[in-house]
C-alpha cells in the first residue's frame, strides 16, 4: 500500500440507497443493487472509525482531509463491500475466514488477493467484536448504543440502540430504536413506535409490526405474521411473506416470489411484481399496480386469514 489515505468499507446490511454519494465510477454492479449500509473505514497506519450509511463516510472522510473540510480526492481510497450472507465469517474471522473473492468486491479486483489487506480486514473486524458482541447472554434492556446480539434474548430494545441480530430473539422493539440487519433464526415479537429494521433476513420472524414501525426490505423467507397501525414494508424479495397486512399498513413492492396471504382494512400495496402473489384481497384495501403474471385473489369468505402454515 502506498502512504497515501486509504480506506475500506465492509458494509454488512442491505438496506437503503446508502452508497448514492459514491462516485459513479468507483461504485461495482454489487454496491449499487445492494446498497450496503453499514461501513468500517480503515486508514493505513491510523486505526479505523465506524459509520452508518455514506453521510457518515464522508463526514471521515472530510475531517481527515484537515482544515479545509473537503473531501479526498477519488483515488484517495479504496472500498470493498460484504455480503450480508457472510455475516458467520464477520463474527469470527479467525474460525469462519473470509472467503475475500467471493463475497467481496473492489474496484481493484487485486486488493482481494492482498494478504496484507485481507488481515488489516480481519483485525478490524475482531477488534470491532470485542467492542460490541454480546453473545448469549439475557438482556432485560438496551436503550443506546451499538450491539451484536448473538444467542441473547433481549426484552426491550428502544431508544437511540442500534443492533445487529443474530439467532436472537427480542420482545419489543420501540422507541426510535434502530435494527440493521435480523438474521439467522432471529425472532422479534413486537416492533413498534416509529422503530426501524433495515434488513429482515434468512429464517427471521416478526410477529407484530405496528404504530408506524418500518421494515426496509424483507428477504430471502423471512416472515412477518400481521403488520398494521400505520405500519410499513417497503420492499420484499425472495421467498418472504405476510401473513396479515391490514389496519393502514402500507407495503412497496413485492419482488420475486413473495406473497401476502391477507390484505385488507385500508392497506396498500403499491406494486405486485410477476411471479408474486396476494391470496386474498378484501373490498377496502388497495394494489395501485399489478404486473402481468402475478396472482391476486378477492377474497370472498368474510373472516378468511389465509394459510395457517406459514410457507405452506
């Protein structure tokens, strides 16, 4: 590496359009469909700092460039990007390596293939563990802050908390209170007041989202059993479901195989893509737009809640 400023950004969430302020050119095919958020920027011979979406980057970016408040110029550093899949490597580096090639990308397709790089990689993300894993433990309330939960159960999560799940289960989360990524076998019973999940992911489960809680994407089969009060869903991909929409809620677009098994009590559906289904359409709920091939049923037998099974 050369002495001149270089940073990485390892993002771990897909989430929203977070890498928008990224020159055009340095942003790879893989950066922009899955618009990481989360970002760890390493300096050479400086240690590291940690940001949320790309304000916070630029902001590093900015103070390191002194006193005129600029930022770097765009060879000043470097980014790669994770997959969120590869959340196992993440918590332990050392146990679970990286596979660089695959599940990382680079403008400089060389920089994969650095071992000096990879370990300044691996050290980073150990000693930002070491900071903010917690791992099985009972947590009865995390209202601030930055955690990992990994096999905990957590009772209330509100607040400014910030957290990243893993085969974790929590009882209610409120308050302004953010969740970047549930994975895993993750279970939340309860989000509510204005909290946020950014990415619900893998087997993850929520079974209640209300009074204007938001879920940024849903993937692979994750499952939200009833989503309503003013809740929302903006996008949902894969394999993953909606039990009930219903009392207000508001869902974007369905992408790939999803389904909605009940929408009704003034809900929304703003797009119902081909291969996509709703099971069951009441007279009060609303899809502004439905793509040749997908499948939306009215629903004709008051009291009708869909499949009991989920996936079924």
């Amino acid at each position: 590496m050369s002495t001149r400023l270089h940073s990485l950004f390892l993002c771990l969430k897909a989430g929203k359009e977070d890498c928008r302020n990224i020159p055009e050119e340095h942003a790879t095919r893989k950066e922009k469909r899955m618009r990481l958020e989360f970002s760890i920027v390493l300096f050479e011979n400086e240690g590291y700092a940690t940001a949320r979406r790309n304000t916070g980057i630029n902001e590093i970016l900015a103070s390191k460039a002194g006193d005129t408040g600029y930022v770097m110029d765009d060879d000043s550093y470097r980014i790669f990007t994770l997959d969120p899949y590869a959340w196992k490597w993440w918590l332990n580096p050392r146990l679970h390596r990286p596979d660089f090639c695959s599940c990382y990308s680079s403008s400089t397709e060389s920089d994969c293939d650095n071992p000096a790089i990879q370990e300044r990689i691996i050290k980073a993300l150990e000693d930002w563990q070491k900071k903010y894993l917690r791992a099985n433990e009972t947590i009865k309330l995390i209202s601030s802050g930055k955690h990992i939960l990994y096999h905990c159960d957590v009772e209330t999560v509100c607040g400014d908390a910030e957290i990243y799940c893993f085969d974790s289960v929590i009882d209610t989360m409120e308050d302004h209170a953010q969740t970047e990524i549930i994975t895993g076998n993750s279970f939340i019973k309860n989000v509510q007041g204005n909290a946020q999940i950014q990415c619900l992911d893998d087997h993850a489960m929520i079974t209640n989202l209300c009074e204007n809680a938001v879920v940024h994407n849903m993937k692979d089969i994750s499952l939200i059993h009833h989503a309503y009060k003013d809740s929302q869903i903006h996008t949902m991909q894969d394999n993953s479901r909606i039990l009930s929409l219903n009392g207000n809620a508001r869902l974007g677009t369905m992408n790939g195989h999803t389904i909605v098994d009940l929408a009704s009590g003034q809900s929304v559906i703003e797009k119902v893509s081909c291969g996509c289904a709703v099971l069951g359409l009441s007279h009060d709920a609303q899809i502004k737009k439905v793509e040749s091939g997908a499948t939306v049923l009215p629903l004709h037998v008051d009291g009708y809640h869909g499949s009991t099974m989920p996936f079924s």
